[in-house]
C-alpha cells in the first residue's frame, strides 16, 4: 500500500488489542483446549475412583515385586522369581530382536525383490511383482497364523528336516550350528569393529584426496589389513579357538546349536516376508524415479553396469527411498507386537500378562507406550541423521 | 515399462532386425536375452514347474472336496498328501457369519452385499457428489437394521452373537466413515495458526502413531471400563470400534495433510481475497483439491486398514478371521487349519487387490 496511511502504532493492552479474528482464534483455542483437558480430567477421576473401588494402587511399586510369569525365550537369562521390572526388560530385549533382525532380513529381501521387479527378464519381473501382490494383499495376523501352523506341521525332532548338514527344521523350531561366544572371543570381535571404524576413516581420507587430484586409491589393502588381518592376528595371538558346535539329538530335544523356537521363527519369518514387500516397491519406484538420461550418461562413458547401478543410480535412488524405508521400520517395528496372538512373549505379550495378574492397567500401557516411543524416536532419529547424509549437497 | 529393463537394451535391440516369428522374438528379448538370463530363465521355469506340480497335487489332485456332514474320516486319510477343501463347506457359515443365528443368516448375507454395492459405487466418479453422502447413510441405515433387526418383523440380534466378514466390514466401513472427517479436522488442526490447536493435533497424532494398534486395543478393551463412571459399560464391539476410529483418524490425519500442504498458497488467498470464512474456505475450495491430491494414498491407507481390522482377534472380536481360527478348534477337523486360512485368505485379498487395483487405475487417469 502507499506510505500516506501509517499503520497505527500497535497497542500493548491485553485485550484491547485483539481484532475480531483473533478474539475468534482465541475462542477456538480455549474451547478445544477446555474440551480436552474436560475429557482428560473426567477419565482421570473416573479411573481413580474405579481403581480406589477395586483396591489397586497406582504407581510404579509393583514393578519390584515378584512376576512368578514364566519367559520362555529370552536373550537375557530370566526366572520366574526376578521382579516385574526385569521381565519387561527381557520383553524390550525380545521385541528388539526380533526388530532390528526382521528390519535387517526385510531390507535385503525387499532390496532384492524389488530389483527382480524391474529385471529385464520377464518370468522373474512378473514373479516379483505376484509376490508383492500377494503378500501385501492378506493381513499380516493371518500370514503370521499361517505360518506358525506350519511351524507346528512340522515333524519332531527325531525326524526333522535336514535342508543342509547340520541345520535341523521340526516343531522345536529351526537348529542352527553355532560358534559359542565368550569374552576371547569378544575380543577378537572388538578388534574387527574398531578395524572397520579405522578403515571407514581411512576410506573417507583416500576419497577426498581423490576428489582432489582425479587419482583413484585403492582402498583394499586397508580392507583386508584392518578388517580381516588384524582381527586373525589378535586371535592366533590370544589362541582363541573357533569351534562350531554342531547341534546333536538326544532324547526328544537337541542340545548345543543356536536354536529359533517356533514363535521366533513364525514372527521372523512373517514380518520379513510382509514388510519385504513393501519395501521392494520403495525400492522399485527409487530406482525407477532416477531420470533416463542419468542411464544414458552412465552407459555413454562406458561405464560398468555394476558400477553404473553403485556409483550414479542407487545415491540417487536413495533419497527417494529412505524416507518411506523409515516408516517400514517403524511398521515392522509395531508389528512385531502381533507376537501375542502366537505366544512369542514381546514387550506387549509381557505387558498384557502384567496387567492380567496385577491390574495395573495404566501403567503396563504406559510402558508399552513409552517403549515403542523411545524406538519410535530412535529409528527416526537414526534414519533422518542417514537422509541427511545421503541428501542432495545442493550448491 | 521398467527402467533397467529397457534403457541399457535399447541400443542393441534397435541394432538387431525385427524379422523372424514375433513370438520367437518375445522369447528372445524377454527370456533369452543374455547367457545369464537365459540360465536364469530355466532355473526359474524349473522351480516354478515343481511347485506348481506339487501345489496342484496337493491341492486338487489328491485334495478331498465333500465329505458326509461333521466327519473327517476321508480328510484324514490323505492328510500330508492331499488339502482337505471339504472343510469349507463344513464350516463356511461359521466363518463367514459367526454365531448369527443360523435361519437368519440371509441378513447378514445381505448387508455383506449392500457393503460390495456401496463400495462399488464409491469408486465411481459421476457419483462423486453430494448425493453419495445420502446413499451412503441410507446404506448404512439399512444394514444396521438387517443386523440388529427388531423392526420390521425382524428378530432382534444382538451384536454380541454377530460374527465373520459383516463383522469385519462394518469395522473397516465405520473405522473409515467417522475416522475420515475426524482425520480433516486433525489435519487442519495441525495446519492451524492457532499454536493451542495445532499441539493438540499434533499430540494426537503422534501418540496414535508412535504406539502399535494392540495396544490402542488392549486399552479398549480393558481400560476402556476403568476410563467410564461406574455402571456404565458400552458393549466390547463397539469400544474396539472407537479404538479403530481413533487410529485411522491419525493416520488419515497425516495423508490428508499431505494433500493441504499440496494446494498451492494462491488458492488460500484467493479464497481469503472473496472474504470466504474459514469453515467455507475449506468446505468449497481447499478441501476438494487436497483430497483429490492424495486419493492413492488414501486407498493405500484404506487398505492397511481393511488388513489392520483382524487385530481385534487379538482382544476376542469376532471377526472373519477370528471365526476362521474359532472354526478350526473343533476336534475333529483341527489338522486342517491351512485350508482354512487360505480360504480367509483368498477372501481378504480379493477385497485388498480390488482396492489396489482402484488405486492404481487412478493413479494412471492422474497421470494422463
């Protein structure tokens, strides 16, 4: 507007000031406001009255008592007589491995899928795409139900299955050779961790220096230095021994072996192949959302396909990819609470037992609630921090 | 079609000459089209041909298709080598409808139609006007008194005998029809100007989405009795429902945000600039363009939820899929769980791919 109609200097009073849109918002405000807290404090009371009526106290206490619920299979070393607390810890560390497990076997599935899909063979494009149909198409309870019958049509252990030396299938669950681990062990471990960190390093220093002078460095030698010579050394160093413990039959059961119970496997297996194919039409439309003359640009120089699809296609895929990827892990995440209908016992499987024996209704929803926020935020957070790496680095 | 499929292809393709059997030269550039894919190719076709011979044997060949009412005697016989398909017509009542008494069934055999109809004629876009509100709330009169019945001559029914795919239907229908405008309000709300407003939503939003339906659903049901003044209880179905209504209203909430933040600011301030109120703003000219923004993710979310529906087996709901587990707890048809499931299967799929298939035809009238 022109400079002849000066505003009127603003006036400082608390409601003098207020024109009628924001005498209006300020309506609207109080009103949803006073409505929400209205329903709060109606429930709250009520809740305390019914608690008070029915003799349970609220509050935390319990989770120090005695839990007497038994734990099946748990990572952590449990018995009945530990308190409420730690059994929700060992849901937590339950619901985590079936979680960041499923989140792993998920991604490379669906990786793998979804490049099958847009494969230029026609039988194995079409036979993806028939799998992300079905498998998207019938809920994932139902598929979970289906599978843990299988599960259990599964001959006993004197009669399991052999797909490979030494790995047994039955209705005790899936057998697996394993290489116990103590803290020797650990050690050599660690040692290859710490090598991978420094090889990282190493790598991000050669990189930039190529991107100095054009001079590609190889950084294999660093690879095979740091990630597999060093670790061999600690361990001849130390005489670790790596024997693998081969499962064997006695009685009706197995003894050694790493063994996926039934539960563990159904839920595995369901939240890897449902959420697998989400991700491979992520996945897929990544890929396809990069621009032809990308394509044509990298074949023009002669690249390789291989490297053509690592170095040009896949960073610019990805940032189409990550951010729905996160809510796949965040999905498969919540759904691995369906373990209840099977009997797995997750964080929400102990949780309800909780609440069944002591009626602490509010607070057993309180930690569920809590737990799945704190992995919530975690994966969030984890994932933003990647997309932000990964984001275009704009001039 | 695909990106990796054609682009690094067409420079050859173009090369070799378009002459000999058309069929043969399909074979050629699909199947054939390099060593490794040709390998390929035939291991696929090999894997493919025995699981399909292996699925037919089990499955019609040596599969057992009637049997004498309530006995399992030649299902047994072939159990490990053939399906037992006779299950379904043993049980599919039971599945299909639950414990709704049996001579009545015809009415929720019914309201299962008027559902496919009122979808049906959702997705048709001449009738996307007012009037589809109308039928829509005609429809949904009309099943609830086939449900619940007492007038009209009709038996009364009452929802705790209801069971199997109504169930299921009415779940998904009401989740959506009640959380849809609640999931409006939301999004504006977290739209909103007014920062009171906009936190309320956003709680809402986040705690709804943070946390896994079973446990909304555990709350439901065993802290919704807790939550109310003594002596007064609302029936389990319907808690479970509201418990529905809420989650899909968060969800919603966040695919029709989607969709305002896609309405470009012009439309806003052309609306302001014709002194529209708020309410009218978004009724007449906001709203139409966000949602038709996001119509394919909105289906995509229906979809999820149709699925997400089964969870109320979980808290002990009578829905298709908890009929179809309760079917298969009778003794002597219990072995036979898998026929069943595919059964509930095929009936859940056919819903969601329907769905899908919707949602990708008009994502190709979009595109055109």
């Amino acid at each position: 507007m022109t400079s002849d109609h000066p505003r009127p200097p603003p006036r400082r009073s608390l409601f003098g000031a207020l024109g009628p849109n924001e005498l209006k918002g300020l309506f609207w405000q109080v009103l949803v406001v006073g409505i929400a807290v209205a329903v709060i404090v109606f429930l709250w009371s009520n809740t305390v009255t019914n608690l008070s009526a029915r003799r349970i106290t609220t509050g935390f206490a319990f989770l120090g008592r005695e839990a007497g619920m038994p734990i099946a299979d748990s990572l952590l070393a449990y018995n009945p007589r530990d308190s409420y607390l730690w059994a929700f810890v060992v849901g937590v560390a339950n619901t985590l491995r079936v979680a960041v497990i499923g989140i792993v076997l998920a991604t490379i599935l669906g990786t793998l899928i979804g490049i099958s899909r847009l494969s230029a063979n026609w039988l194995l494009s079409r036979l993806a795409a028939v799998y992300v149909e079905v498998l998207r198409d019938i809920p994932l309870l139902l598929q979970l139900l289906f599978w843990y019958v299988l599960m259990q049509a599964l001959p006993a252990a004197r009669a399991a299955w052999r797909p490979v030396e030494g790995v047994f299938l039955s209705n005790r669950g899936l057998i697996l050779p394993a290489i116990p681990v103590g803290s020797p062990q650990l050690w050599v471990l660690g040692t290859a961790v710490l090598g991978s960190v420094a090889f990282y390093a190493i790598r991000r220093r050669l990189l930039a220096q190529q991107m100095r002078d054009g001079r590609p460095r190889p950084a294999w030698p660093f690879a095979l230095g740091l990630i597999v010579a060093l670790p061999a050394a600690v361990s001849l160093l130390l005489g670790v021994s790596w024997t693998i413990e081969w499962p064997q039959l006695r009685g009706f059961n197995f003894v050694c072996g790493l063994t996926l119970a039934p539960e563990y496997f159904a839920l595995l297996i369901a939240l890897v192949t449902y959420t697998s194919a989400f991700i491979a039409e992520i996945v897929r439309s990544g890929i396809q959302s990069v621009p032809r003359g990308q394509w044509d640009a990298a074949s023009a120089l002669g690249l390789r396909r291989s490297f053509m699809l690592r170095q040009i296609i896949l960073p610019q895929a990805l940032r189409v990819i990550v951010p729905p990827m996160t809510s796949q892990y965040l999905n498969l995440t919540k759904n691995s609470s369906l373990a209840v209908a099977i009997g797995y016992q997750d964080v929400v499987s102990i949780a309800n037992t909780t609440l069944n024996q002591t009626g602490q209704a509010i607070e057993a929803i309180t930690l569920i609630m809590a737990v799945f926020l704190t992995i919530s935020l975690g994966i969030s957070f984890f994932m933003n921090w990647y997309n932000a790496r990964i984001a275009l680095a704009e001039r | 079609m695909s990106a990796i499929a054609d682009i690094p292809d067409v420079p050859r393709a173009a090369r070799r000459p378009q002459i000999g059997n058309p069929v043969l030269r399909w074979l050629r550039s699909n199947l054939f089209s390099s060593i490794p894919n040709g390998i390929l190719t035939v291991v696929l076709l090999a894997v493919l041909t025995k699981g399909v011979i292996s699925f037919v044997q089990w499955g019609i060949a040596n599969a057992v298709w009637l049997t004498p009412a309530n006995d399992s005697g030649a299902c047994k016989a072939v159990r490990g080598l053939g399906a037992c398909w006779a299950i379904i017509p043993e049980k599919y009542r039971f599945i299909l409808f639950g414990t709704y008494p049996f001579d009545e069934q015809w009415r929720p055999g019914l309201s299962v139609l008027l559902f496919i109809a009122l979808y049906f004629l959702s997705t048709r876009r001449a009738l996307w006007r007012r009037e589809l509100g109308y039928i829509w709330v005609g429809a949904l009169a009309l099943i609830s008194v086939l449900m619940w019945g007492g007038v009209f001559g009709l038996s009364f029914v009452s929802q705790d005998r209801w069971g199997g795919l109504p169930v299921t239907l009415i779940l998904a229908t009401s989740g959506l029809a009640f959380g849809f405008p609640l999931g409006i309000l939301v999004a504006l709300g977290r739209r909103s100007k007014l920062p009171a407003i906009r936190s309320v939503s956003v709680l809402y939003v986040e705690l709804i989405r943070g946390v896994p339906l079973v446990s909304l659903l555990f709350m439901a049901s065993v802290m919704f009795p807790l939550f109310m003044p003594a002596g007064f209880n609302i029936d389990k179905l319907l808690r479970a429902q509201i418990a529905i209504i809420l989650f899909a209203g968060a969800y919603l909430a966040e695919v029709i945000r989607g969709g305002l933040q896609a309405v470009p600011r012009g439309q806003y301030e052309a609306a302001d600039a014709l002194g529209l109120s708020y309410w009218r703003k978004h009724r007449l000219v906001v709203l139409p363009q966000a949602i038709r923004h996001v119509i394919p993710p909105l289906v995509n979310t229906f979809i999820a939820f149709f699925k997400d529906t089964s969870l109320v087996l979980i808290i002990g709901i009578f829905d298709l899929l908890t009929t179809a587990k309760t079917a298969i707890i009778d003794p002597a048809w219990q072995q036979f769980s898998v026929e069943v499931y595919i059964f509930v299967a095929a009936i859940y799929f056919v819903f969601c791919f329907a769905m899908s298939r919707y949602s990708r035809s008009l994502e190709a009238t979009r595109a055109r």
